[in-house]
C-alpha cells in the first residue's frame, strides 16, 4: 500500500519513470500478499502511466486487467473507475463508438453506487 501511495505521489508529481517503478514494486508485494483489490489499484495506475506517456495500448492492457479483477472481487468504485479509463484510452484513439459504451457502463455503475461526486467529475470531463 505504502509503495503504491508512494507511486500515485509520483505520477501527481510527473516523475513517470518513478511512479512506473513503484508502482510495479507495489504490484510485485500485492501479489505476494494475495491483495486482489491492490492488485487492481496497482494494475490501473500503472495503466494511468502508460496512458500519460501516450502507450494507448499498453494503458489499455493495464485497464482491462484491473476492470476484470475489480469485477472478480465486487468492487463496484474499481470497476466504474476502471470502465472510465477505458473509455479514455478509446476516446484518446478516436474510437468513439466505444468511448461511448464503457463511458455509459461506468456512468451506470456510478448511479449505482451513488456516487454523485465520481459523477459530476464524469460530466465535467465530457
């Protein structure tokens, strides 16, 4: 958890070859713990680095792994955020079609949850 705060600073900071590192010290440790939901944290924000260094397809890689355990363990938050950077990696690559259905999917999950404030945060991005 530590490595993985300690990577997410990082990424805030635009050191992404310092988060990337932590980041996957902080997968690698999850993984020996058994940390399924930390292992879908780590999976996402190593995708958030892929995404801003603007390696699309490995960002999505990453996205798709965290969304898949996110649904494993019923997290719900993880999932829709999971969806959502999907949707931006798709939007990114002018892919709108699909920008378009895992936007609405993560839009739903949302509502679901009542997560008003991931909502609002959704709307202003669009």
């Amino acid at each position: 958890m530590a490595l993985g705060n300690i990577g997410a600073t990082y990424l805030k900071l635009e050191k992404t070859q310092k988060a990337l590192d932590y980041l996957q010290q902080a997968l690698i440790l999850d993984k020996e713990l058994d940390d399924e939901v930390g292992i879908g944290e780590d999976l996402m924000n190593i995708g958030t680095v892929y995404y801003i260094l603007k390696q699309y397809t490995t960002a999505l890689d990453y996205f798709q792994k965290s969304l898949k355990i996110m649904r494993e363990v019923g997290n719900k938050q993880g999932e829709a955020k999971s969806l959502e950077n999907i949707a931006v990696i798709y939007q990114s690559l002018g892919q709108h079609q699909k920008y378009s259905s895992y936007y609405k999917q993560a839009l739903t999950i949302y509502q679901e949850i009542d997560s008003p404030h991931e909502m609002e945060k959704e709307l202003v991005v669009l």
